[in-house]
C-alpha cells in the first residue's frame, strides 16, 4: 500500500498513529463447544484480502486472498485436518470459498465434498462507501469511521447495519438446524467478521452492545458450536 500521497496530505506522524489504531485488534476468544454426541457447527473467517491489506471497505466487493490469507487458511487447516466434517458452506464471496478450499485441504473425509454457496452468509454491505479507503475516511473523521464500522445500527447510505446481518444470519441458521439435527451431520462454514457476529448473537445470546465489540482473526482459527 502506498502511503505517500497520505503522508503528503496529513503527514507521517498522523498517518502511522491512523494505521496503528485501525490495525489495533483486541481479538475476542473463539469460542469452541464440540460435545461429539450432538451435531457441531465450526464457523470461521476467511483469510487477509487484498482489501484487508489495503484498508478498503470490502462488503461485497469481491476481494481475493492476500498470500498472507492463504497462509491464515492453511493454519486453520491443521486445525481441522481431524474433525468429523460432513457438509460444507460458504458465502459467495471468493475470498471466503477459497478460504474453505485452504481450510478443508487437509481433512481428508471432508476436501471433496463440494461447497455450497449461500448470500445470507456475505459480509455486511457498506454501500456507497464499497471501494473507499478507510484510513482517508478515518483520518477525515475518526468518530464517523469508527461509527460506520462498529455500530450496530449505523448504516452507509444503500447499505446494511449489522442488525441487518445478524437477522440474516439467523435466517440462515434456523434454516440448518434442523437439518443437522435429523441428519446427524457436523457443518463447516467460511464466511466472514460481521457473518460471524450473527452466528455469535444467535447461539451466546449476546446484546447488541456485545455483537459490535466482537473481533474476529482473520483466517487461522475457529468457532464452534454443538446443536442440542
């Protein structure tokens, strides 16, 4: 990523104190319940995108996996190399099937199955700011970055807020459950930091105060959750 012209415009000092607080992370504990008797659901975000590296509002924008992302995923992979897998899914956005693709190589009884694609699980649409830079906007206006970013009902205009996700999600969810109940199948599922907050909601019963402070590692690690 090229700061120069952001150094010319605010100066370097500005500028690295903006990165180092948009880079900041305090990320949240994976939560991970596997009792074997019961069906369970791993959940996990897909790896650094280029938008990811750059500081792009991504949303929908159909951002590839960085060489680091691809790393994230194969991290994770060893993680799931022994777990009873049987069906496998993924929001439509690449950077989250190629996520699952990395993920799943080393699961010998899941790499092959295939990998359904399902719109309820994108990340959350930040309309008109798609494409923009994050750091331009946060060195513009700190406070509405950060709103626009973490807020729970804050909305770009044409997009959607993360209660918006969270009803999504949730849709998505009561959709499974009873699938993975009268199968007896244990899911996988790539998607994405604000996706994953839904998931979040719906099972911990968290408030919405809880859902916005959630902090997701890109790739590398997961979440999951046994269906009783």
């Amino acid at each position: 990523m090229d700061l120069t012209p952001y150094y010319q415009k605010y100066s370097k000092e500005v500028v690295d104190k903006a990165i180092e607080k948009l880079n900041y992370k305090e990320v949240t504990t994976m939560p991970k319940t596997e009792d074997t008797e019961f069906p369970i659901l791993y959940i996990f975000r897909h790896g650094q995108s280029e938008d990811n590296e750059n500081m792009i509002f991504s949303g929908w924008r159909d951002s590839k996996l960085t060489q680091k992302g691809i790393d994230q995923a194969l991290e994770l992979a060893e993680k799931l190399r022994d777990k009873k897998i049987d069906r496998l899914y993924a929001s439509t956005l690449s950077r989250a099937i190629d996520t699952m693709k990395y993920a799943i190589s080393k699961n010998d009884t899941a790499k092959n199955l295939p990998i359904i694609q399902d719109e309820r699980l994108r990340e959350r649409s930040y309309g008109v700011l798609e494409g923009t830079s994050k750091l331009e906007l946060f060195l513009s206006d700190e406070s509405l970055c950060n709103e626009y970013r973490r807020s729970y009902t804050k909305r770009a205009e044409n997009g959607e807020n993360l209660d918006d996700v969270c009803e999504r999600v949730k849709d998505f969810i009561e959709e499974i459950i009873p699938v993975m109940k009268s199968e007896n199948i244990n899911i996988a599922i790539s998607c994405h930091g604000n996706s994953i907050r839904g998931f979040r909601k719906y099972f911990e019963n968290l408030t919405p105060d809880d859902v916005s402070k959630i902090e997701t590692p890109l790739g590398a690690d997961f979440t999951s959750f046994s269906i009783k």
